[in-house]
C-alpha cells in the first residue's frame, strides 16, 4: 500500500509490516524495490523494464547496525535472479 510520495522519499524500515520486530532484532535489513516510471501515453506509473526485459530497481540498506544505512545499490530482476550493478 505504498504512495507516490513513499517512493519519492525511498525505502526506509518503516515499509516493513512489523518493523518493530525487525527494528530490535535485525542486524541488517535491506528492501529490494522495483524502479517505476511514468508513462507518457497513459500518466500511469508502470514498471522500468530495460530493452532485455529485465525489471530495474534499487536495493538499499534501510538498517545496519555496524555502518551506514541508506546506501543504495542499482539491480536487475529478472524473477528467478537479481543482479547488481
């Protein structure tokens, strides 16, 4: 049930049903997010697809207890695999 504007702002530990638990518990947590952008025929955001087929999107680090959070890391998911970039 995310918003236009959560997306704008990015990922964060909030996006976790239950973030509680996993704000006390987790050493990491990381959110795997697919890229969306706005079509130009319709105004509808739809996935980022790259000329392979492959949906872009973003992983970033939204808890880390031993470092930085917030880092963010481009991917490509192709449903069986993700690679980084």
């Amino acid at each position: 049930n995310l918003t236009g504007a959560d997306y704008k702002d990015g990922p964060s530990l909030s996006w976790y049903r239950g973030s509680g638990y996993v704000g006390f518990a987790a050493e990491q947590a990381v959110m795997l997010v697919p890229e969306r952008r706005k079509d130009e025929q319709t105004g509808q955001w739809v996935p980022s697809v790259n000329q392979q087929g492959m949906q872009e999107g973003r992983m970033t680090i939204v808890k880390n207890k031993t470092g930085a959070s917030g880092v963010s890391v481009g991917t490509l998911m192709a449903g069986w695999c993700n690679l980084m970039q």
